[in-house]
C-alpha cells in the first residue's frame, strides 16, 4: 500500500511526497453508545489505517486524488470559502479538515495529497476517524506546523460533526490520534483523560465484519443520541454520564419505555467498561467474557442496534470462547464487525466454527480481521 500510494503521488503531481502520515483505524473493545453521552469507552487501534502522502506548495491551492475512489480528484483553494462537494463524499473529509484548521487559526499553506487506506469502510472500525486524523495530521506537517493528539482529535471531530453532517462523539478519532502500540485506552469521554491498558499476551484481538449491508445506521445512530439526550435533559443534566444511577432507578417510571431501556443500556454500559478494565488487569478472562456477553445482550435488548446475524457470530464465538474470552458487536450497530478477544490456542477453532455456522444460516461471507494494538498517527519523512 505504501509503494502504491508514494508511486499514484509521483505519478500525479511530478515529484515524491515530502511526508506519508499513516493514522489508524481502531475497534471498540466495549463502551458502545457511552462516548457521546460524556461516559467511559475502551478502544484500541488497529494495523489497518489510513495513508496520507503530502507536499507543501507555494500558493494556497490544494490538489487531492483519492485512490479508493477511482484516482478521483479534487482541488479547492484556501484563501477561497470552501463549500462542500455536491457528488463525492470523500472529499468533504478533506475539505472539512481544512476548513477546520483555518478555523483555530492554524495557518496552512497549500498542498497535494493522495490518499488510500485498508480500513474497511462500513464495518464500524472507523475508516472516517483515520481518514480525518491522517489529513489534519498530513496538512500541519506540511505547513510545518504540529498538534497534540487531543488537538488532531477535536479537529477530526469537529470535521465530521459540522461540515460532514454526522454527530459522532471523540473516541474514534482520539483512539486514532494516541494509540499506543501493546495497549488499549480508557478514555472518559467527559474529560478526555486517557489510561493505558495493557492486554493480556494470552489474548489474540480478532474481529469479523458481518457484511451487513449498514442502511440504517446513519439515521438511527442519530435517532439514538437524541434520545439519550432527552432522558438527560429529563431529570436536568448535562449528560447521561451526570445521571446517578439510584436517582434514575427510583425515577425511572416518568420516562417512555423506548427512552428508558436507552438510558439504561448507557448507565450500566459505563460500569461494564470499569469492570473490563479491572478483569483485564487481573487477567480474569471468564469476567471479561461475561462482561462482553453482557454488554452484547445490552446492545440487543436495551439498546436494540444488533442485527440476526451479528448475534449469531457472537453466540457462535462466545460458545467456542467459553471460560476463555469473549465477543460483542462494536460499532454503531445495524451490522458492521464483531469484536473478540481469545486465548490464542482458540483462535483457529472459532474462525473454523463461524466459517461453517455463518454461511448456513445467512448465505453471508464473514471477512476476519487480524491485529495488535498499535500505535496512534504518525509521520514518515520521504523527502
């Protein structure tokens, strides 16, 4: 991927880039729904990931191709109100990255990029994050100019809330922008601390895209926050991270049953992630395998975003995992990737178990992903 995307640049704009940025993807290992409501998640990144290869230049033109979009291009010019793009998606990454950093102030020189990456889009492991902090990453360095991980985290996020359209929280894009290679991280969306996690050498980090094709997910994870937003506003706090749990227990009655399972599956989901935390650390893997099938069954029954095939990779996983790991669906939901944690004599057999049980019942192919924690965005010097 590296020599295609250094040869599509050369070939396009004349020379060798001056830097390659690579940004992760990540997979949520639990903490599902609770990052835009202020609560806890445990993310990792993966070895899958976005490449940005860049050059600076010396007007304020910028020039993209995008060589998972059919070598599509676009340019627009810094200097100028960028607007958005009437036909292709992708580029409004780009432009509201840019647009963005204009916006704090940060002052860009023009660019040519070329983009690509083998983050799956669709299967909930955040090709969009990667996307948006490999290019906020890519254009600093090429104005000579850096940010923090938390800076290239916000304004990956702000790009995709206020110029994309989508209200995601800040996990994808901080999990992105501060890996750490070996290690998951706690992240506590309210104040954006960060603790590593180391995982367990015993545990191989397996996840398997269902295939579902994912249309309702853009529409239903809004529905969804708007939801939990509302059981906040309810009892007159800020988030639901803010509601305790006895007061939303002994008042519980008040709300709508739809808005109450959605409350619920949040407050006990942010307990889950601390108890996944301490299983982890004490290597306890029959509590982390009941915390994960918990946090499935949450998801499905509180929280209502699985699908019937997601369930059935989990519960195929989850037999073969016994006492010894576990497996939830990760993502927005609606389809996308299950996760799973294994000891890694298992591995093998629970591959072989979904391969023979999935395509039975859902005439479905499974793609299985492979990975180790690893580190967040960085920068190779090519010139």
């Amino acid at each position: 991927m590296q020599d295609q995307i250094l040869s599509a640049f050369e070939s396009t704009f004349g020379a060798r880039p001056a830097a390659l940025v690579r940004a992760p993807g990540r997979v949520n290992l639990i903490g599902e729904h609770t990052d835009y409501n202020a609560g806890y998640v445990l993310p990792c990144a993966i070895s899958y990931e976005t490449l940005v290869a860049i050059s600076p230049r010396q007007d304020s033109h910028v020039n993209v191709i995008a060589l998972d979009w059919e070598l599509q291009r676009d340019a627009f010019d810094l200097q100028q109100p960028i607007d958005h793009h009437p036909q292709q998606q992708w580029s409004n990454y780009v432009r509201g990255v840019a647009v963005e950093l204009i916006r704090r102030d940060y002052a860009l020189r023009g660019c040519d990029i070329a983009i690509t990456g083998n983050v799956p889009q669709g299967a909930g492991l955040s090709s969009s994050a990667a996307l948006e902090v490999g290019l906020a990453k890519a254009m600093l360095v090429a104005s000579d100019l850096d940010a923090p991980p938390l800076e290239l985290a916000l304004i990956g996020q702000a790009a995709e809330n206020d110029f994309v359209g989508c209200a995601c929280g800040i996990m994808d894009q901080l999990i992105s922008a501060a890996g750490v290679d070996g290690q998951a991280l706690l992240i506590d969306c309210q104040d954006l601390a960060i603790t590593p996690v180391l995982l367990p050498d015993s545990l191989r980090l397996v996840m398997i895209n269902s295939n579902v094709q994912r249309g309702l997910v853009d529409s239903e994870y809004n529905t969804r926050r708007e939801q939990c937003e509302a059981v906040a506003a309810h009892f007159g706090v800020s988030s639901l991270r803010q509601l305790d749990p006895a007061q939303f227990a002994a008042r519980a009655s008040e709300l709508e049953p739809v808005a109450r399972k959605r409350a619920q599956h949040v407050l006990e989901e942010n307990q889950r992630v601390l108890d996944t935390v301490a299983a982890l650390e004490q290597g306890d893997l029959p509590r982390l395998g009941q915390l994960m099938a918990a946090s499935h069954a949450s998801m499905r029954d509180l929280f209502e975003i699985t699908t019937p095939e997601i369930d059935l990779l989990v519960e195929t996983l989850s037999e073969v995992a016994g006492e010894r790991g576990g497996a939830r669906m990760t993502g927005g939901g609606f389809g996308g990737c299950v996760v799973a944690l294994l000891a890694k004599d298992l591995v093998d057999s629970a591959l072989q178990e979904v391969n023979k049980r999935y395509f039975a019942a859902t005439g479905l192919r499974e793609t299985v992903y492979q990975s180790e924690p690893c580190a967040g965005v960085s920068v190779i010097v090519t010139d």
